[in-house]
C-alpha cells in the first residue's frame, strides 16, 4: 500500500496547504530578483567609479548580462504566479 503526499506530510506533522505554496514562491522570485538587481548596482557602480571591482570590464558587462537575465526571468515568473 502506498502512502500519498497528504499522508506523509501528516506523518510528519506537516501541514502545507496550496495557498501558502505560492507566497512561498513570490518571495524567492523577489529575493533572487532583488540579488539581481544589487548586482547589476555594483556592476554600474564599477564601470563608472571603479568601486567595489576595481573596473574589470568584462566582468562588469558579463554581470550586468547575467543581473539583466535574471531580472527578467524573475519578472515573468512573478506574472505568472499572480
């Protein structure tokens, strides 16, 4: 006999319910969009002061890139969660 996924969680004295799976979600899309755009932060900091990098340009674009991918990603999972 096989166990569902209500029973085990249950067994375990945990209860998950579908609401609290999607507020779970919406705030790790916001952290790591947030991560994203303290990056991209630094990364125009650098290019244009030199801190906290010491301007290394190909890293700074190549941040900048992965911040900007990131960012938008996070954004349209957050439209599809609401």
């Amino acid at each position: 006999m096989t166990a569902t996924a209500a029973q085990v969680d249950e067994s375990y004295g945990i209860r998950t319910s579908k609401a609290a799976l999607p507020k779970a979600m919406k705030k790790v899309v916001l952290g790591a969009t947030g991560v994203a755009g303290l990056v991209a932060l630094a990364s125009v900091l650098d290019l244009a002061l030199g801190i906290p990098f010491q301007r290394q340009i190909l890293m700074d674009v190549m941040f900048l890139v992965s911040a900007g991918i990131v960012m938008y990603m996070g954004w349209d999972s957050y439209k599809d969660l609401t």
